[in-house]
C-alpha cells in the first residue's frame, strides 16, 4: 500500500488464507491486500520478494508462526499481543489506530423500545441519509441538507434504494423503514471512495454514534458489502461490518432487521469525523449508509425541539387589517418561488436563485406562477403579495419540503407565518417544527381568487435552528404533493412578566444600592 517501514520498529504481519474470497494481508492490523480474491491458492510465504508488488527489504525476520486453519479474530488478537510484548511494539495492541475493532455491531428490528437502537435522549444529530426529514417515534431524522453543523460527503444517492424493508406496524416501525429505504453511497473501486461525514461537537463531550445500515438488496446474503469505519481518524471496524451477516439475512428473504454499529468517544476537538470505507473484497465494493444518530451523554437533559401555539386562518391581501402579521422586525421572508417584493414593512427576498444567507430549503420542484394572475386587491400591498403568491416550490410525494433557519437567539420570542395560495388542487399538508407535528392536515387551498391560507406559530427558541417539514403524504387530501409559496420569521420582543405586589413590596424596603443593583 505505498506505506514505508521504519528503521529499528518492529512489525507485525498477519496473512490469511482460506476462503477465496476473504483474504487478507495485515500490517500493524491494517488491512493492506489490494484484493480479496487472489488468483490461486497461497503457495509460499514471500519477504521482500515476493507476489506481485516485490519490494527488496533487508529486515530481519523475528519469528514467524503458522496455523494450519484461519483463526478467530480473538484468536488473531491473542497472537498480536504475544508478538507485540515478546518484541517490544510500544503501545496498547488494540487501542492503537491500526490495531482497532472497537464499538458494537448488533441488529435491529425496529424503532420502538427493546427493538435495538437508542433513540431517547439529548440527540445533537439524527439524519436521513439521502432521504426527506422524518419522525420516527419521539426523534426528528433530518435530511442532511438542513442539518446545521453536519456535513456528509459521498458520490451518490438513491432516495429509495432497492426494496423497502419490514420492521413491524407501529406508526415508529413504519417511520423507520422509509429512513432505511434511502441512502448515501460512494463507488468506484479504483481509488476506492469514502462516505466521509463531520458534525460539530464540543469539546470534553461524551457522545453516543449510531450508524444504520440495510442491504436493501434483498437476493444478496452475508458477504455483500463489508465496510471499514474509521472515526476521529481512528480505524474502528476492520473489515468486519457486514449488515447481512450481522442480521443472519440469507439471500431472498424478507428485510425484516438492520444493522447498527455503536461506538461511544469524549470529543478532542470541535469537529467530530467519521469516515466508511468499503473492504477490496465482497460483491459489493461501494460504501453505503442508511442513517446516523450522535447523541450526547454529557448533557442528557437537553432539548432543542421548539414548542409554541399553532393556528391556521385566511388572508385576503397585505394591507392592515386583512390577515397577514406584515409589521415588526422580521429575521427572515422569503418569497420561495419568485423574485423580491416588498409588502409593508416585509421584503420578500427573492428564492429564484439560492435562498437569502441563514436559509436552506429543500424541495424537488418549482412552478413559474403557479397561480397567476392572484388577485387581492388594487392597492400597492396587495399587488406586491400576488407577486410572493404567484410561485411555489413543490415536492412529490413521500418527500416534504424542508426549511431550516439558522441563527436564532436562543432565549428569544419568534413568529412564523407559512403562506399557501392553491391554484389547481384539493391539497392539505402536515407540518412539523423541529419533527414535532404542529400543523394537522392544514388546508393550502383553494379560497377563492382572493384568499389565501397562512400558517403562523408562535415560539421561544431553544437553540439557534428551527427544522421545517411540510409533509402531504398522509392527508386525506387528493393532492399529496406538498407546497409552499412564501413566509416569514418575525423576532418577537419578548414579554417580561409584571412584578407581584410581594416583589414590589421587598423593592421598596431594600436599601437603595440593591435597588440599583436590582434595576
């Protein structure tokens, strides 16, 4: 693997033979056989010039120890420790990098309790790998496109891969089995290419790493795909995650487990990174990952799901007095299908181009004046609001539309109000802040030529992002195709209660330097 000995370092080499398919050439542990699948059997165990990459050495040989049948891994680590202490490799065998098989790998049946995964407690991050936003029982896996501080890199998505699994029937079972249908891979095989994600952590931090894995194809049995997991830049999983070997899954039958590994570490840094790369053997030489929970120990009690008070009513244009909150100071207003206007004190940014900084949105589609001409009124208001109404951004269905706003205060009072006008359809859509449900089957549609839908919930903030989902899947609506045509996120001035008659009381009889302490 063009990795350099060191002078005066002693090295362990591991070689194993045996299964065709499955064999391997360890450095210091690492794995560095460019193939699986070697042409012939092992004749003779070569040093230095020998197999197709001779490379002339002058290193002693310390001693060399054959076995008549592959061992165990145990068994593997067993002899590494022995050499390692007989011949002095400093270090802890299998804390090192290249010595690493740390973390579980276990199956899952689904998202309920006792059904193999941790989804209760203070999640920094849960996200949907390739897929839309979705509530799985009490946790929100987002799409990772809205998800502040991740990132995940790979070639490739499929958003329904293959065939969707089976975990049960409860409404979380369900939720789940659209998270594994999806998801993120990287191909190629030559250099082989990684799935390489970074998630913003804190320094000091406990955290708990899930990562999900289905072999979606289901004629495929153990030996499929088997992949590496290195995290913080330390090797985890050596060619040992197989998900169909992890769930027992024989080739053709039905998906009814997946696969998780689990790991937990106390972050070093600000920046936690994991990295899954495929093994060079197997059917399967591409890297692939359904979904991924970071949950942080350290703090348990957290939550930074925002709740607040919902309503839904009509509006017939945007002057004073005709439905829409357009007065304030606004963080964000964005028109999500059509160029800038300005209604009152709101400017509308325009969202023809990439939305306004703080913004992501996510959505499949855009109608070019969906609903023109709108008609609210003459004055100069209501015509600047038919311009922010007459375009939409749409999803088809099961995929929602996504907002994430970034740079809330924490602490601080907000309004959003979501804007719908319909054109065509009998449409309603759920909606979901911070994957709680809100917005129960709400109407976008149609009011007539001269009323139009908003959505507004009021809310403290508990963190500096808000998640936005608008889901139509489920409605009993004949349109199942979310929409969305504008909105806003007022700051609210936030209220501060009126002192009680007792506080007042102790006020007055405090001296004066704590009084103007207490002012």
């Amino acid at each position: 693997g063009g990795v350099p000995a060191t002078d005066f370092v002693p090295v362990i080499g591991e070689g194993l033979g045996g299964n065709p398919a499955n064999s391997r050439y360890y450095i210091n542990g690492a794995n560095r056989a460019n193939t699986g699948t070697p042409n012939g059997s092992p004749g003779r165990l070569g040093f230095g010039a020998s197999g197709a990459f001779a490379e002339l050495s002058n290193a002693d040989i310390g001693e060399v120890i054959v076995y008549d049948r592959v061992l165990t891994k145990s068994e593997r680590h067993d002899v590494g420790r022995y050499l390692q202490n007989k011949w002095g490799i400093p270090g802890n065998y299998l804390d090192s990098s290249t010595f690493a098989n740390h973390g579980t790998m276990s199956a899952f049946s689904g998202a309920d309790a006792g059904e193999g995964l941790d989804l209760d407690g203070n999640f920094v991050y849960a996200v949907n790998a390739g897929g839309p936003s979705i509530a799985v029982g009490s946790q929100f896996f987002t799409n990772e496109n809205v998800t502040a501080g991740f990132s995940l890199s790979s070639n490739n998505i499929l958003p329904a891969w293959a065939t969707i699994p089976e975990y049960g029937a409860s409404p979380a079972d369900d939720a789940l089995e659209s998270v594994m249908h999806a998801i993120r891979w990287s191909g190629g095989a030559n250099p082989i290419n990684n799935i390489s994600i970074d998630m913003d952590v804190t320094p000091g931090d406990t955290y708990k790493l899930q990562l999900l894995f289905s072999e979606n194809i289901n004629s495929l049995g153990p030996g499929s795909r088997i992949m590496d997991i290195s995290v913080n830049g330390r090797q985890q999983v050596d060619q040992f995650l197989d998900a169909n070997a992890i769930t027992g899954h024989n080739a053709n039958d039905p998906l009814v487990q997946g696969a998780v590994f689990t790991y937990e570490f106390t972050a070093n840094a600000s920046l936690a990174t994991v990295v899954i790369e495929a093994a060079h053997f197997g059917n399967d030489s591409n890297p692939a990952l359904n979904a991924l929970t970071l949950e942080n120990l350290s703090q348990p009690g957290g939550s930074s799901i925002a709740t607040g008070t919902a309503t839904i009513g009509n509006f017939s244009g945007g002057d004073v007095g005709e439905g829409l909150d357009l007065d304030g100071n606004f963080l964000y207003a964005v028109n999500v299908g059509g160029e800038e206007t300005t209604v009152r004190d709101v400017t509308f940014a325009d969202n023809v181009g990439p939305p306004p900084a703080g913004v992501v949105i996510t959505a499949q589609n855009h109608a070019n004046n969906w609903y023109a001409p709108v008609n609210y009124g003459d004055s100069a208001d209501d015509n600047a609001l038919e311009v922010a109404m007459a375009d939409i951004r749409w999803s088809g269905r099961p995929n929602n539309i996504e907002v994430f706003l970034q740079d809330l205060t924490p602490g601080q009072d907000y309004k959003l109000q979501l804007l719908f006008d319909e054109a065509c359809c009998d449409r309603g859509v759920d909606i979901f802040i911070d994957g709680q449900l809100v917005g129960d089957n709400i109407p976008t549609g149609p009011g007539g030529d001269a009323l139009g839908w908003v959505f507004t919930f009021e809310f403290n903030a508990p963190d500096s992002g808000l998640n936005i989902a608008i889901d139509a899947r489920d409605t009993p609506f004949a349109d199942h195709n979310p929409i969305l045509n504008a909105f806003t996120l007022e700051i609210v001035p936030n209220v501060i209660p009126e002192p009680t008659s007792a506080a007042l009381l102790l006020l007055t009889l405090a001296p004066a330097a704590l009084r103007r302490r207490l002012h």
